[in-house]
C-alpha cells in the first residue's frame, strides 16, 4: 500500500472514534480533545509494543546468526544497538503515519509534528548507517592487515559527512526550501567553517599521510618529548593520538604533529628481534698498566683468555726481537696491558653470553679518556626486545664484568666526595 493510503485509514480511525464519541453523549467542544487523548495513549502503546517486540525479536535473530556463522561482524551490530536503532525506526516511522490521524483536529500542530518526525527519522537512518559501518569497522580491526591502520580516523570523516548530508537535509524539511539554498549558505560560510573544522581538516590529511607512508601504527611505542609522550600508540583518530605511557598515564598528541613534528618510532627495534646495549664502564686510569712475564701465567689461568695470550705473545715476542727492544724496561717494545686483556675478556664473555644477539653488531671498544675515567663501551644487542629481560640480560652482563675488573688489577671510577670535617 502507498503512503497515502496509510494516511488515510488512520484519518478514517480518528473520524470514526470521533463519532462514537459523539453518539455517545459526549459534547462536541470536549469530543476533540478526549479523542486526542484516546488516540494519542492507542499511539503510545502501539509504539512501546512495536519497539518492544521488534528489537527482542532482531536481538535473537542476531545471536542465533552469531551461534551458527561465527561472524565478528553480526556480534558487533548486536553490541553497538542494531536491533534498538531498528525498532525505533519502526516505531517513529508508525508515529510518522500516525500523526495525521491523532491531531486530525489540530493542522497546524500536525504539520509542525511531522516535520520534526520527519528531521529524527533523518537522524535514525543516520544512526543505523552507522552502526553498519562502526560494525564493519570492528570486524577489520581484528584482521591483521587493518589491526594497525588508524580506521577511526576514516569512522570520524564518514561521520562527519553522513551529518553535513543529514544537516542539509534536516534543514530542507524543516524551511521547505531547495537544498542548494543550504549548501549557498555554507559556501558563504566557508571561511568560518574552514576556522572551526581546521584540526579536523589537518587531522585528516595527517591520518592520510600517515597511513600512506606507514609511520605510526596502532601499537607501535614511540617517543616524543615536546609532549611527554613515551609509550604504545592506542588510538589514532582526526584531531588526537593517545598514547599510554609506560607509567600508565595516557598522553594526547596532535595528530598533524606526527607529521610536522619529529618523533621516535621504536618499531623497527621490535621488528628486528634484538634490543641495543650501550653502555660504558669507566676504569680509573692511573691503574692502567702493562704486564709483566711473570703475571702472564697467573692470568693464562682466565680460560676465556687463555688462547688469546699464547697467540698474542708470540707476535709481541717476534716483534720485540725484529725491532731489537731492551726488555730491562717493559716500556720498550709492544707489551700486553690489563686494560687491553680486560677488553679482549668482555669482548669473550659478551660473544658467548646466551642473552646477546649473535647476528647483530656486537663490539667491545675504547672511547676518548674523561674526567671520570677511561670509558669501555659494550655495544651488542640483546636477543629479546622485551623489556624486562632486556633489562636483566644488560643487568647481569655488568654485574659480571664489574666484579671481574679487580682480577685485572683495575679500578673502576667513583667520584670521592669529601667530607667536610676533614681538611
């Protein structure tokens, strides 16, 4: 049937209740208003009934859909209110109808009833619309080609024009006038608009930029200190990223700041599969020495080392005997020093350790004396990227190597701090 004839059986419903009224002895000033008052608690109950029912009945159709397919996609339309937003379609769409006849007596509220009907309906639409497309969106998330992807940055544009589509309509209904004279008025606005949606424009291009060029991903942890930020990405939408630091506080950024501004993406560390280590032990330089024969054997006792120095000798020894140096003084010729042996030994140990990463850049070097000290840096990388045994493997590496400086005669720097009681 067409929607004229629903107009007219419902205006023929009030009509016929209205005559009832009248046989019945009621007077014609008061019939009006007590056949409003029938017609309008018969609306009221036909609604609660029909939004009831329905959506009980949308609600269980959707589970037993989610028990025998499986799908994310029906699971998520039933968490984000499908089945309500349905049956409140109905139900505003049986008030729609309904008008006409309940305010029969009353044209001019009537008019201005159904416009506004008309304008909630357009909202409705818009909401199940959304429900669709948030749903969809859901299912993607959970894929692991879009897990990583800042959908809700698309979520926020498609929104924001479903609601531009659904202003310009929702005005035409209720001025009556042509759509174009709507979207005239917003051409003439478009320098305040710009101003307004100006984040949200940035954003979006931002969003774009970085889907595209791959930059950010959801999950990925990145640095930015202009902004305190330190920790995994959670959310990329149109005008904020929210990071959650590793101290649990949640940072937003600018999302047009990952592209106008420099951060640090740790993902590349994660992808590799190893964590680097740089640090450096500070040995006190006034303990640096050479070695003399007769500590040799007592350090050929160091396994690790114990190859190094037989081979290490022999070329020290050749070349000592082709330059003729008098070895009455050790400083004459090449000799071997507890630094020099220290840093084969970490170099050994750091090669051998079960923690460190063996197809990664790995070295034992010696940086430009200091004030505080001659610095050995140890550069690896560990064989995990997590965080806590990261820390445990650099932990128990130089626990080891500081304990074992003593059996090279070496001391590592501290600043003494006087007390002030003495001169």
């Amino acid at each position: 049937m067409r929607f004229k004839d629903y107009e007219f059986d419902f205006t023929d419903i009030s009509r016929s209740t209205y005559k009832i009224l009248i046989k019945w002895g009621v007077p014609e000033s008061i019939a009006t208003f007590v056949n409003l008052f029938i017609l309008l608690t018969a609306l009221i109950i036909a609604v609660y009934l029909l939004h009831n029912v329905l959506r009980r009945l949308l609600r269980i159709t959707l589970i037993r859909i989610v028990k025998t397919t499986r799908l994310d996609f029906f699971l998520h339309l039933l968490e984000n209110r499908f089945a309500h937003y349905i049956a409140l379609l109905a139900a505003v769409s049986l008030i729609r109808n309904a008008l006409p006849a309940v305010f029969h007596s009353f044209h001019t509220l009537t008019k201005v009833l159904i416009k506004l009907t008309d304008a909630y309906l357009v909202i409705l639409i818009i909401w199940v619309l959304m429900t669709f497309i948030k749903s969809g969106a859901e299912s993607l998330r959970k894929r692991a080609t879009f897990r990583s992807k800042p959908i809700e940055s698309y979520l926020q544009v498609i929104r924001i024009i479903f609601y531009l589509i659904a202003t310009v309509i929702i005005f035409t209904i209720l001025t009556g006038k042509d759509p174009t004279v709507a979207f005239t008025a917003m051409g003439a606005a478009s320098a305040v608009l710009l101003l307004m949606f100006k984040d949200t424009i940035m954003g979006f291009v931002a969003s774009i930029q970085v889907s595209t060029n791959d930059t950010v991903r959801i999950g990925d942890w990145i640095t930015m200190p202009k902004y305190g930020a330190d920790g995994d990405v959670m959310e990329i939408n149109l005008t904020t990223v929210k990071v959650q630091n590793f101290d649990k506080t949640i940072t937003t950024i600018p999302t047009y700041s990952l592209v106008s501004d420099s951060f640090q993406n740790w993902r590349g560390m994660s992808e590799s599969g190893g964590r680097r280590i740089k640090r450096a032990i500070f040995i006190r330089q006034s303990t640096i020495r050479f070695i003399n024969p007769e500590e040799l054997e007592e350090f050929r006792k160091i396994q690790s080392l114990t190859a190094y120095i037989d081979h290490r000798q022999k070329d020290i020894n050749k070349n000592n005997e082709r330059v003729g140096a008098d070895k009455t003084l050790l400083i004459n010729g090449r000799n071997l020093t507890n630094a020099g042996l220290y840093r084969k030994y970490i170099d050994n140990y750091i090669s051998n350790h079960s923690g460190i990463h063996k197809k990664m850049t790995m070295m034992v070097r010696q940086l430009a004396p200091t004030s505080t000290g001659l610095p050995i840096e140890i550069y690896a990388f560990t064989g995990t990227t997590k965080w806590i045994d990261y820390e445990y493997i650099m932990a128990d590496i130089f626990d080891h190597l500081l304990a074992s400086a003593k059996f090279f005669d070496l001391q590592i720097y501290e600043m003494e701090v006087l007390n002030p009681d003495q001169e």
